[in-house]
C-alpha cells in the first residue's frame, strides 16, 4: 500500500504542475497590471517602468513562466505583492486557519451526518424519518454563502438587536477586540463563540449528504443475512447495530471523507469571506481581486494538491475499512 501511495503521489506531480500552468497563463493574459500596487500618483514613467521591472512584469510572457517554474522548483513561491511580504510568509499565517475551521467542520458533519443516517434509517418511512428528509435535502439545496448570511441575521444581528438575547454569537473574525483582556478560560470561550456560525456554515450541507449515504446503507445491511442471523442468536439491538450494521455501512461513507476534502477546501473559500475569518480562502479570493499573481499561483497550486490529496485518502482508506479490497 505504500508503495502504491508513492506511485500515486509521483504520477500526481504533473497534474499539478498542469492545473498552475493553466492558471499562470490565464490570469497573465487577463487585462490588469498588478504593479499597480506600488504606484503612487505622482510617479514618473521611468519609475513606473522600474517597479515593472524590478518585479518580472516586463519580460515576455515566455521568460516569466520559465523563470516562476525554475523558482517554484526550488521551493520559492515570489513575493506577494497586495500583501508585500513573501507568498510564504502569507500562507503559514493564515493556512493554519483555514485547517482549524475545515477540521472541526469536518468533524461536525461527519459526526453528524453519521448519527442522523442511523436515526433515519432505523425509523425508516416514520415521520421522523420523512420530517428529517425533507430538512436535510433543504439544508444541502441552500448555498453556503447564503445559509452563512443568515445564520449571521438570526444569530448575531437579531439577536443582540431586536430580539435582545442574553447570548448572542459573533459574526466575523476569529476573536475580540477585546480578546486580550479576557482571562485564559475567556480567551478558549471567545475562540469557541467565533467558531460557531462558520464551522456550522461548512458543515451544514455535507452533514446532509453523509447523512443521505449512511441512511442508505444502513438500509442495506439491515436486510442482510447476517444481521438476521445475529438478532435470532439473541444479541441486543444495540449489539446487532453497533457491531453488526454500522461497521458495515460505514464502509461507503468512510470513502466520502477523502473525497470531500476538496469540497471542504472549496466550500472555506466563500465561508472564510462572509465570515471575514482570516483563513487561505479569504486570501486568495482578495489576491484575484487585487491581481496579485503569485499568491493566486500558490493557492492553486495548494488547491490541486488537497484535490491529489483527498481522492488518494478514499483509494487508501477503502482499502483499510474493506478487507475484500485489501486482499484482493
């Protein structure tokens, strides 16, 4: 299995460098001119024409692209020009952002959508199951930025507002003004409190597609020989569901969390912006705005590898929960 990774993981390279050269010749060939940045009204066309040069921006489109491909060989990614610090620097400070919103909400709507697909699927066709249906195909019809929106109106706007709810949650940032104050128990509760509304945001749509996956399979193992077997040896509900039913429906869901690290990654972009929380997503939807060509080069780049990333973990991780491919 090791070696199949590594194989995997080498074959990959040229994917990657393919989505970034597509990348790097669409937005260098799009109108706009990111030296833009460091010009002031009163500059002179020669020290218009320095900044150009100084940053790679006068040469011919052929040169730049050799030169970004031998820099991104040795592990140099540029200089950021909207942020004005190394593309580097910009990523350790806010990719680790982006990991803690996307990990918890992967966390949520695993769990959740897990627990919800058992519930429906051992009441199947009750009003429970028909109630819950409905709401959670609802939930994955609603865009995140718009759910992310109003969970912003109902839960921070109005509720300090109008309604005057004792516990309101906020609705941007990832703490405080006045997180610094605070003692070691509020600084956790506040990180908490910002958490809240962004991660459920995330969370809420794939939540409903688990959920809709281990329902169905929990229909199908219950139907099967050996869990019929099990009950008539005497065994619980709660034994034959537990150890019988779940570890075997599990066996597609479990797939899902590989294949959904792209989804998450994606779905954080438009999340992070409404929420104004200072993740990779927000930054790289500011650089294509401002035009800055070598942070938007690195997102892609990352964006491709979670891609590379996330379908080897299902391959990977079906072969672990199902030993018929393991061995096969």
């Amino acid at each position: 299995m090791t070696r199949y990774a590594i194989t995997r993981l080498l074959g990959a390279i040229p994917l990657v460098l393919g989505v970034a050269t597509v990348v790097f010749f669409v937005i260098n060939l799009a109108p706009g001119d990111p030296s833009l940045h460091f010009v002031t009204p009163g500059m002179s066309g020669e020290t218009i024409a320095q900044v150009r040069s100084n940053f790679g921006l006068d040469a011919p489109l052929h040169i730049r692209y050799l030169k970004w491909i031998s820099s991104l060989a040795t592990g140099e990614l540029g200089y950021s020009f909207s942020h004005r610090r190394p593309v580097l620097s910009v990523i350790a400070a806010s990719l680790p952002n982006t990991l803690l919103l996307s990990g918890l909400a992967l966390v949520v709507a695993f769990g959740g959508g897990i627990l919800l697909g058992t519930y429906q699927a051992l009441r199947r066709t009750s009003w429970t199951d028909v109630g819950l249906n409905v709401a959670l195909v609802t939930v994955y019809s609603i865009p995140a930025f718009w759910l992310g929106l109003m969970l912003i109106l109902v839960f921070s706007v109005m509720a300090r507002g109008a309604w005057d709810w004792p516990v309101w949650l906020p609705s941007s940032g990832m703490v405080s003004t006045d997180h610094e104050a605070l003692s070691f128990p509020g600084r956790i509760g506040d990180h908490v409190a910002h958490l809240v509304l962004p991660v459920l945001t995330l969370a809420a749509g794939m939540m409903a597609a688990v959920a809709r996956f281990m329902r169905a399979g929990v229909l199908e193992v219950l139907d099967q020989e050996h869990v019929r077997a099990a009950r008539a040896k005497g065994l619980s509900e709660r034994a034959v569901v537990l150890g019988h039913v779940m570890r075997n429906a599990l066996i597609p869901v479990v797939t899902l969390l590989g294949l959904y690290l792209p989804v998450l990654f994606s779905g954080a972009v438009l999340v992070e912006y409404v929420f104004a929380w200072p993740g990779m997503g927000r930054v790289l939807v500011e650089s294509i705005a401002s035009r800055d060509y070598p942070l938007i080069l690195a997102g892609s780049i990352l964006f491709a590898v979670v891609v590379v990333i996330g379908n080897l973990l299902a391959d990977l991780l079906y072969a672990v929960v199902d030993p018929r491919v393991r061995h096969g």
